[in-house]
C-alpha cells in the first residue's frame, strides 16, 4: 500500500513537472511575441534609428549668416583658385540650393571639390546638399572634412553635432555643443543642441534649463522655432499653462512655413487637433508648392492613420524635390502600412539602386523584410547599417531582440551588450541581457541585471515580471509573489497579471488562495485562454486533473478555433497517459497556427517522450515536408536520426542543408554529433569547437567535445574540458558516459 502511494506521489510529482514545463514553453513563446512587438516599436518610436528631425534636409542651415565668408586658405598653402574666384562660385551655387536645384548644386560642387579639395565652405555646402537629399553619409563625410579643414568653421560644427544627435552618438554632440558654446554668435545654437541631447538622456529639467537660455539670446529668424521648441518641453513636464504663455505671444501672420509647422507640431502634442489642424491648413495655403509643407502634413495624415490621403501629400513633396531620400522613404512606409507591399517595393528598390549604402533605404529594406517574415533578410539590413553608422547603439538592441527570437543566444547576447557598451540610454541592453542569462540559468547575474532597470523604473513591468520568475526559479515563492503584485500594482489595467501572482500562491503553498484568484480572473475574463491554463495548471497542482481536463474541454467548445487551449488539451492528456488522444490535439493546434515552428518542435518533443520511433519520424517528416527550409525544424529531424534513432547515415541531407548556416551554434553541435557517431572525430573536434566559438557556455556541447579528445587519445586535454562541465551537466546519458569515457582513460 504504501508503495502504491509512493508511485502514486511520484507520478504526481512528475505530472506537475510536466504541467509546469508545458506553462513555461506557453509563456516563452509569449514572451518571444512581446519581444517582436517591442523590436517593431522601438523601430516606430525612433524613426528607425535617427530619422524623425528632417528640418535640415529641406533648408540649407538653421541660420543663413556667415557662410559667406571664405577662409583665406592661400595664406597657409597655395592654391590655383582665387579667393575671388571661389567666392562667385560659393555665390552661384548657393542661388541653385535657394531654388531647390540640389541635384545641379551638388554636381558643381563635387567637379570644383576634385580641382579645389582644401575649399572648407564647398564641402560644408556639399554636406548641407546631401543632407537635403537625406545621404547622412556623404554629408557627414564632406562636414567632417570641412572641420578638418577648418576647426573654427561653427556652422559646419552645428550640422555636424546635429548628425551626431540625430545618430545617438551623444558624446560626439556633446562636444560639438561645448564648441559653439563658447562663442557668442553661435551660443544660442550650442544651447539647443545641448537642450536636445539632454532630453534624448531623460534629463528634462536640464533641457529645459538649456532651452529657456537659448531663447533668452534669440534672434526673431529663430525664436518661433525655439519658442515652440521650449513650449513642447513645458508640455511634457506637464505645465500646460506656462506652454501656453510662450507660444501666445507668437505671431503666426509673420511666420514662415517653418513657423506655422512648428506652432502645428506644438498643438499637437498638446492634444489640441483641430489647433494643428489649423495651423497645417495656413502652411499649406500659403506655400502650397512647399516640399516641407507638403511632407509634414502627409507626417500628420500617416499618424491619423489616413494612409491614402498621406500617400497623395507625400507624393506631391516628392514632386518638388524628387532626391529627397526621406520622402521616398516616408512614401514607402506609407505604402507598407497601406498593405501595398509592391507598389512600396518598386519604391525601395529603386531608392537601394539609387543609394545603395543608404540609411534610409536599409531602414526601408528592414522594414520590408520583417514585415514580409524574412527575419534573415531583415538581419542582414540592420547589419549592414551596423557598418555605416557603427557607433549608434539603437540597431544593436535591435538585432539582439532579432536574434533573440530566432534562437541565436549567443548572437542575441552580443549585440545586446555592444549596445550598451555603446552607451544606449534605455534599459532594453539591461532587460535583454537578463533574458539572455536567465535563459542560461545563470539566475544571479540576471537578477542583477533586473535590479539596475528597476533602480531606475521601479515600476519597470518586464523586469518586475522576470525578477518573479528567477525568484520562482530560484525556490523563493514568496519573494516572487511580492514582485508579481508590484507589476500588478504598476500596471492594475493588466488583469492576467494575476496569474503570475496565483501561481506563486500555488508554489508557496495558499494552494486554495491560488485557485480563489485564478477563478475570479476567470470570472472577470471567461474567454481569456491565459485565465483558463493558468487555472488549469493550478488544478493540476493540487492533484485535480479530471477537473482540469473538463475546464479546458468546455472552453474548447466556447472558443474551438484558439490553438493553445488545445495544445493544453494535449499536454493533459499525456498526463493522463493518453498519447492517442493527445495527437488528435496536437494536430488540431497545429492545423489552427500553422507556421509556428515552435510550437511544432515542443509537440515534436512530446512525440520523442511518448510515441514510438516510427511515429515520431513520421511527425518530424511531415512538419519537414511544410517547413522545408527551416533549420531548426532540419536539425530536430537531425538529431533525432543521430541520437535517438542511431542512424546518422538517415540524417546526411539534413546535416548538409545544416552547414549553410554559419551563425546558430545548436546547428554546428549536431553537425559535430554526427560526424562523432560516423567516427570522423577531427570533423566532429572541429564543429565543436565552432559551436564553442559562438556559444562558450554550452555545457552539452563541451561535454561532446571532452568525448570527442577522449576518443582521439587526447586525454590530457579531454580532461581539462571535462572538469570544466562535469559538474554542471544534468544528469542522464551524456553525463554517464563521459563519466564513463574518464573511468576508462584511468584504467
């Protein structure tokens, strides 16, 4: 008898393990949608990466001054053309750029540059030509020289520190700003920018502190714009009524287009629509043929959602100026967000021809290849723009998220921390980072990663949230339930929150206080299937299955097209040590999420755990068969043939389709395992040791590679890998025969 009970526990025990792991891989493929879904907003929010401030691509400087003047560079070396000479020219080209003939400026400019390369004002002018077509490159090329040049050259020092802000490099704009701040002339334009460079750090009250002091100096050219400018800092503080006040005392009967698209921008941030409205309405009728004007209110369209009419704005701005870069790519993601993907991908590919190494134009290629689900193709874009704009940290969170979702850890992690390293001022590096390492089972050091986001934003929901499942991890049920009602407490609007704070109830022991919570969210969200698993698995729990089962199955005859409540079907069936009807569930959730490769590699796990051989291959074919050119499914097949099956032979096509990838180190450690098996171990040493290069941490696959030098006769260095992850490996058959293979060398 009670050996029977001890089977019994046992079993139960093991049930609850199970249910436990079915939750988990629930939640992480949610929490691989969040990351998506935070990677696309991210992307939005910042105009992928710099692109949102375009004032200078259609105006030729913040203030027309002194450009005028020419630098006597005859008298530190000789040269052919007469300062006279340059002046007429400087003259003739800046009449082309006042009519808006870039194309023809620009032309002049480069043909003068190749007989005259030490004209500092040509290569400012060239800069401020390219950035009115939107090549941030060439013009930061062509500022940058004239600098060189000329180190007193502030108007080309502005633009320049513009570059850098709009870029995210914020130690670069900072010391072009403490350039123009010293002197007078410039000083109003050095404040800004340090304004501007404070709030892109989160210190409001300094920008606002920076701006109240440029406005104090300027002159009526600027003051609208600095106005406006200081105005919208007082909105976001919330002081509405000092907004007001500044932006009253303006003239709008005397304002340029500038002006009136600055006072439209202004109300809107303050909510007020119909305000922007208005003030779009006069930009619009008086400089109708305006490329700006046309530009910003198909801006102002496209966020209101009106796709069409802003497409038409667009158009009509691309008229004017047809080598505007930042045009074509606003009319591209019109078009994308339209759902005309091919009238949008003409418009890219033939930005790309044009500009082949343009910003904009990867940003677009990004775009497209994310939407279209070409998550490689969309990597190779960001990496690319890694290249040309390498000291922005944006794109590498970026790609860590990226790569995050695609399974490439190792990859994920690096990018991450390049972000960081590069001084990204938001806490994504530090939330991605203690994914990474939570996901490593390095628990510790990923909660110390949690806690530096939450030392900053208490309230921070993502780290709340995985600071409660390292706690949970880590044994600590009751320290887990506190952070769960925290980001409960910060987000109350988020009601499945409550879940997480049942189940800590559950692993804590209130296993009836759990059940209490879980049915009244059920109550409050009866079609919720996170409500409906999550009390599920904390019937499970307290050893209720039949309960749970018919909870479920009535849910399934409410909602018979929701996938994962019939993937959680299936997993309380096997619990049930029913596989039979646990593949009929399967197979439904699958047929209604068709694609979800994940998905079908934790039902294919299933199938390894519980069916026969035969059946499992035939499972892992026929997801083949409808993800022909996925490697992970490829290499589940793989390993399957190669370790379970012991027919490596079976798998050769697989692991040839598998060497076309260079990046996934799982990929290269089942391509070592089976060269190991074929017995070509210096093959097998080398894919390890690949596999290692991109994944240090990977304790399975050190541990293959201990067996591998064991087998070569290579004992002394087979010995220095193994004591590196002996400890460390779970235990199973891995770990036995290395134990084992140790054992041997010692006889």
């Amino acid at each position: 008898m009670k050996d029977t009970e001890e089977k019994q526990d046992d079993q139960a025990d093991n049930n609850i393990k199970d249910a436990e792991d079915n939750r988990a891989q629930f939640e992480k493929m949610q929490r691989r949608r969040q990351i998506f879904i935070v990677a696309l907003l991210i992307l939005g929010a910042v105009g992928l990466i710099f692109y949102e401030n375009v004032r200078d691509y259609f105006t030729t400087s913040r203030k027309q001054r002194s450009s005028d003047r020419i630098e006597n560079v005859a008298k530190i070396k000789m040269v052919r053309i007469s300062n006279a000479e340059r002046q007429a020219f400087l003259g003739k080209v800046k009449v082309l750029l006042d009519e808006g003939k870039v194309d023809d400026a620009l032309k002049l400019l480069v043909k003068h540059l190749g007989g005259d390369p030490e004209f500092a004002e040509a290569h400012y002018l060239t800069g401020t030509a390219y950035l009115r077509q939107g090549q941030i490159q060439s013009a930061y090329h062509h500022l940058r020289q004239a600098t060189k040049l000329r180190p007193d050259y502030y108007e080309a020092q502005e633009k320049l520190g513009e570059i850098y802000l709009l870029a995210g490099d914020y130690k670069a704009a900072r010391d072009i700003s403490s350039k123009l701040t010293k002197g007078a002339e410039y000083l109003q334009d050095g404040l800004l920018m340090e304004s501007e460079i404070a709030l892109a750090e989160g210190n409001l009250d300094m920008a606002m502190q920076k701006a109240n002091a440029a406005l104090a100096g300027a002159k009526q050219s600027t003051k609208v714009k600095t106005s406006a400018y200081l105005a919208a800092l007082y909105l976001r503080k919330g002081d509405k009524g000092k907004a007001d006040e500044i932006v009253k005392k303006l003239d709008p009967a005397a304002m340029d287009s500038e002006g009136l698209l600055s006072l439209a921008k202004f109300y809107l941030g303050a909510g007020n629509d119909a305000q922007a409205q208005s003030f779009f309405k006069q930009a619009l009728k008086r400089y109708p043929d305006s490329a700006e004007v046309n530009y910003n209110y198909g801006q102002y369209l496209f966020n209101k959602g009106q796709l069409k009419e802003a497409g038409g704005y667009y158009k009509k701005a691309m008229a004017v100026m047809p080598n505007v870069q930042i045009i074509a790519y606003r009319l591209s993601e019109c078009l994308l967000a339209a759902g005309q993907r091919n009238e949008a991908k003409a418009q890219i590919d033939a930005m790309t021809l044009k500009y082949p190494d343009s910003i904009l134009a990867l940003g677009l290629k990004f775009q497209y290849h994310l939407l279209a689900g070409e998550r490689r193709q969309a990597i190779d874009a960001l990496n690319r723009m890694t290249v040309l704009i390498p000291a922005a940290p944006r794109p590498y969170i970026v790609l860590a998220s990226l790569y995050w979702q695609d399974g490439m850890i190792p990859l994920a992690e690096k990018n991450a921390f390049k972000a960081m390293k590069l001084g990204e001022k938001t806490v994504l590096p530090h939330l991605m980072i203690g994914d990474i390492l939570f996901v490593k089972g390095q628990f510790q050091l990923s909660m110390a990663y949690y806690d530096r986001v939450l030392e900053v934003d208490a309230g921070n929901i993502v780290a709340l949230l995985q600071t409660g499942d390292l706690y949970l991890s880590m044994g600590q049920p009751k320290k887990a339930e506190e952070r769960y009602t925290k980001a409960f407490a910060a987000a109350p609007k988020i009601k499945s929150l409550q879940t997480k704070i049942a189940w800590a109830k559950a692993q804590g022991g209130d296993v009836e206080g759990a059940l209490a919570l879980n049915r009244q969210y059920m109550r409050e969200a009866p079609d919720d299937p996170q409500a409906i698993a999550a009390y599920a698995n904390t019937l499970i729990f307290a050893k209720r299955l039949d309960e749970a089962m018919d909870t479920v199955q009535k849910s399934i005859m409410k909602q018979p097209r929701e996938w994962s409540l019939r993937y959680l079907l299936g997993d309380l069936y096997i619990l049930k040590n029913d596989f039979r009807s646990a593949t009929a569930s399967y197979a439904s959730a699958l047929a209604l999420n068709v694609g979800d490769v994940n998905l079908a590699l934790n039902v294919g796990a299933r199938y390894e755990k519980n069916a026969l051989e035969t059946e499992t291959e035939r499972y892992y074919l026929e997801i083949r068969k409808k993800l022909p050119d996925n490697p992970l499914v490829a290499n589940q097949l793989a390993w399957f043939y190669i370790d379970r099956m012991g027919t490596p032979q079976k798998a050769k096509d697989l692991i040839e389709s598998l060497m076309k990838e260079k990046e996934r180190p799982e990929l290269k450690d089942t391509i070592g395992w089976y060269y190991f098996k074929l017995g070509d171990f210096l093959t097998a040493e080398n894919y390890f040791r690949e596999a290692l290069r991109l994944d240090p941490d990977h304790y399975e696959t050190r541990a293959r590679l201990a067996l591998t030098l064991f087998s070569l006769k290579r004992n002394q260095e087979a010995e220095a890998e193994e004591q590196k992850v002996i400890a460390l490996l779970a235990p199973g058959p891995l770990k036995n025969k290395l134990k084992e293979a140790v054992a041997a060398q010692k006889r």
